[in-house]
C-alpha cells in the first residue's frame, strides 16, 4: 500500500537529523573510542533511557484512544520486564543496559548516581527534560516526539553500531544483549508510533505539530550526541592533528 504523504513527511523528518549518522556514531562504529569512553556513554545513556516508561505513563494518562493505550500499556511492560519480548526473557530493559555498563568498567552505582554526583552533561539533561514536557502534549504530539521522532530511530542505530562492540571492542553477545534486544522491539514499537501518529493526527494543524515534534525530537538527540562527542571524541582528534 502506498504511503500518505503525511507519513512520508514523518520518515524524511527523521531521516533528515537521524542520529545513526553523527560524528559520535561514526568514531563508535570506526573503533575509535575505548570501553572507558563506551562506559561513559551508558552512563549518560541509562538517566534518558531509564525513564521512558514514566514518559510512556504521562502520554497513558492523558490518551482517550484505546489502541493507544494498550500500546503505551504494552511498551511499558516491556520497558519494565514485566512481559517477553522479541523471543528474550522478561526483564528490565536498564537492567541490561546496566550489564552493558558493568562489561565497560563502570559500576551499577556509579552509573545511577551520575545525575546526584552532577556528572550528567547538557546534551542529557536537556533530552530528558524535552521529554518530560513532551509526555504531557496531547496523545498525537506526544506519542510523534517520543516514539516517532526518538525510538524509531533505535533499531538504525544500534545495526550500526552493535557489530563494532564484538567485532572491534571485543564484548560476548551476552554483553549486548541490550542492544540486540532493541533492534529486534524497537523495530515493532517505532512502526505501531507511526501508525497512530497516522491515525490520530487527523487535521492538518495536527500533522504540522506532529511534524514540529518529530523535528524537535531528532535535533534533541544530535544535542545529546554532540555533548559526548565534544567531551570525549573532538579534543582527542584535536590533539592528533
């Protein structure tokens, strides 16, 4: 079936700041960073991940659409590992990307303390602040920014950069089950976010906000990138040349 031009609008949106190509994902997939490098990335990583469920819970509480709601119901089991998913065990998506962190060198309380031990950097702070005044838009806006615009970019992403973590950096598969685990539901969530932004966004001043919080959502992720690029990425090739 063909595509509405609505929902071709939404992919070219993403694809036009999509996160998969960023000098940060580059240097990852190149091999070029190091585990201490990948531990500080979960680090940042687990204070915006780990509170989509919550994000999810806003949009839930807000949404007068059924099919929504048992979308947002079911993307927050998984989130917490309350259901299998994917052909994986039920289990707590952060608690994965906490193995992930511990494989780098990074212990489970130094990841989790990082936002009280002030550590978290702008490009965080200002993804998971983005989200929570998002969670609050009206349902097609909200479910546009957050699972349109953030998680269906997941599964591009991490296809690109999970091979480098066994092939360059040396991790067992045990190791990146996170991100294995991703690929394969974010695939599924991402498609199910644009069939209800398709949906639910049925005027046109609908779709342009749906559009502008797309937009939004992927200039907030590059943010978040460009803040670990510039702290661990940039004066390291800085100082090569």
């Amino acid at each position: 079936m063909p595509k509405s031009a609505f929902r071709q609008a939404l992919q070219d949106t993403v694809e036009q700041r999509h996160s998969k190509v960023h000098p940060f994902s580059d240097a990852w997939v190149s091999g070029t960073l190091n585990r201490h490098i990948l531990g500080e990335w979960t680090k940042q990583h687990y204070h915006y991940v780990s509170h989509f469920a919550q994000w999810c819970g806003i949009i839930y509480a807000n949404c007068q659409d059924e099919d929504a709601s048992h979308f947002l119901v079911e993307n927050i089991a998984e989130e917490e590992g309350l259901i299998e998913e994917g052909g994986y065990p039920a289990i707590k998506h952060v608690e994965l990307l906490l193995d992930f962190g511990e494989a780098c060198g990074k212990p489970r309380s130094e990841i989790k303390s990082a936002h009280d031990n002030g550590e978290l950097m702008s490009g965080t702070l200002g993804l998971q602040s983005w989200c929570a005044v998002q969670a609050a838009k009206p349902t097609h806006q909200a479910i546009a920014g957050l699972l349109v615009g953030l998680e269906s970019q997941v599964p591009q992403i991490y296809k690109r950069t999970t091979p480098p973590l066994v092939e360059k950096y040396g991790f067992t598969e045990k190791e990146i089950t996170f991100f294995r685990l991703h690929i394969v539901a974010d695939t599924e969530h991402g498609k199910r976010g644009y069939d209800l932004v398709e949906r639910l966004a049925d005027t046109d001043a609908k779709k342009e906000a749906c559009l502008r919080s797309v937009r939004e959502a992927t200039q907030m992720r590059r943010l978040y990138l460009d803040s670990l690029y510039n702290e661990y990425v940039a004066p390291h090739r800085a100082a090569a040349e």
